[in-house]
C-alpha cells in the first residue's frame, strides 16, 4: 500500500501537468504512447503463443486510424461524420461488453475461443479511447488554449471521485453484488455511492472550469454515464483478465499493476463522455 501511495502521489501531478501544459503534438504522441503499451498489455488477453505477432493487427489499425483523421489543430476543431463514428462506436462497444461482464460467466462462451473477437474487442477498447482524449483535449484550442486540457482534466476527475466514491461506500454499506463471478467486491451501493460522489465532483468542477452544456440536465447526464460507464469499464477488463488468468496487466507501474489497470475506467469513459459532449 505504501509503495501505492507513493506511485500515486509522483504520477498524478505529472499526468495532470501532462494534461494541461504538453503542446498538443507533443500530448497525441504521449497518448500514443500509453495507447501502444496498452495494446501491447492486451496481447496477454488474446489466444496467441506470440505476442509481438498478436500486437501487429492492432499496430496497423492504429496506425491506418491516422489516414482516416487529421490530427492538426484545425481538422480536430471541424469534427466530421469519421470523427463522430470512432464515438459512436466506442460508445456502443461499451454497452456491449458492459452487458457482457454483468452477464458473465453465461457470456463466456460467446467469446472465449475466439483469437478474432479478442482481438476487436482490445482495438474497440483502446482506439475509440485514444480518439476521444484527442478530440477532447483539442476542442476549441484556437480560441482558449486550455478548454480542452480542462475537459480532459474534467472526465479524469469524474472517474477518480466515482472510483473513491464507490470504494468508500462498498466498504460501508455494500451488500448487493454487481457482477460476483467478475469481481466479488463491487456492489450496487458502492455504485450508487461513485455516482453520488461524481455528481458532486462534476458540479463544482464545471463551475470552477467553466464548462459549457447544453443544459444543467444535459450536464448531469452526462456525468452520471461517464461515471456509471467508467465502473462498468473497471469490470470490464476484470472479466478479461479473469478468463485469461492474469491478475494485473504488467507490472511496469509499481503497486498498481500495468498501464490496462490504470486506465480501465478511464477507456469507457472518454468515448462515452465525448460521444455525449459533442452530439448533445
């Protein structure tokens, strides 16, 4: 837990001043970054002897994702209809596979021998989450420099307090189990709690960075799917790693596992928030 603590308290303020302060070429390929290593962690989900063999669909899907979007400044900031379907997308994935861990283990069989759907299911996980953040972090950059690293900075916040929010009261009122055969330890009240706390959270921060919606009611729904989508994201990659036999992800994060486990939350998040954010 100390060497938790101590990860936790170096990486946060570093991702936070990566968020506000990189210049935006600089924060797509740190992006990239994270996005390959994660790929490259999901190999482990995938049936394959050979994982440098087994991250090459994803590398070259990735990678041809550049031809179809721009990322200059002004191509991000004129969203088109290829823009919107990596949101789209990414948003229906997460509805799927929130069903497919909430149901589990009865939807083990669908998937489970299929090298094919594993892999879909890591590029549905990771490419639409990469987009997103870019999409996000890019939003109105000619005009204020800082409105998209605030709407990044905003989703983060919503997932972290949801994550506390939710730990917290599982531990003090949690008895109805989420999804026991995935992870015996999140329950609906703990659920109940992060949406509480993210609501909460989510308010005072659009206060605070002047956030614009297109109603109070607007805000708030899309607070609560971004939070409630983020905790389903969670179980998500438990499911995978639980049919894989994997505990976490790697290792290359001391006392929190791989860059998969950091951001579970995170990858069902983004594209839910953005799909929200930029159609309503």
């Amino acid at each position: 837990m100390k060497q938790r603590i101590i990860t936790a308290l170096i990486l946060a303020p570093l991702v936070i001043l990566g968020i506000i302060f990189l210049p935006l070429a600089w924060f797509i390929f740190a992006l990239a970054v994270i996005t390959l290593v994660g790929f490259w962690e999901w190999t482990q989900f995938v049936n394959s002897k050979n994982r440098t063999l087994a991250i090459i669909p994803s590398v070259i899907i990735g990678l041809a994702s550049f031809a179809w979007i721009n990322p200059d400044i002004d191509s991000l900031n004129h969203l088109t209809s290829v823009h919107h379907s990596f949101l789209v997308v990414g948003t229906l994935w997460w509805i799927v596979s929130s069903f497919l861990a909430v149901s589990y283990p009865k939807s083990r069989p669908w998937w489970e021998n299929s090298s094919l759907l594993r892999h879909l299911f890591g590029i549905l996980t990771l490419l639409p989450f990469y987009w997103s953040v870019v999409f996000l972090r890019a939003e109105s950059m000619g005009v204020d420099l800082y409105h998209g690293a605030k709407l990044v900075l905003f989703v983060c916040l919503i997932v972290w307090s949801a994550d506390s929010g939710a730990y917290f009261a599982g531990k003090s009122f949690g008895k109805h189990k989420m999804a026991p055969a995935v992870s015996p330890n999140k329950t609906i009240e703990g659920l109940l709690g992060g949406l509480v706390i993210s609501v909460i959270v989510g308010t005072v921060f659009a206060y605070l960075f002047d956030l614009a919606f297109t109603s109070s009611v607007m805000m708030y729904v899309t607070i609560l799917c971004t939070a409630g989508i983020s905790v389903l994201g969670d179980l998500v990659e438990s499911m995978f790693k639980r049919v894989s036999d994997i505990k976490d992800s790697s290792n290359i994060i001391p006392g929190h596992g791989g860059i998969l486990d950091r951001i579970d939350s995170l990858t069902a998040a983004f594209p839910v928030f953005a799909f929200l954010y930029f159609f309503f």
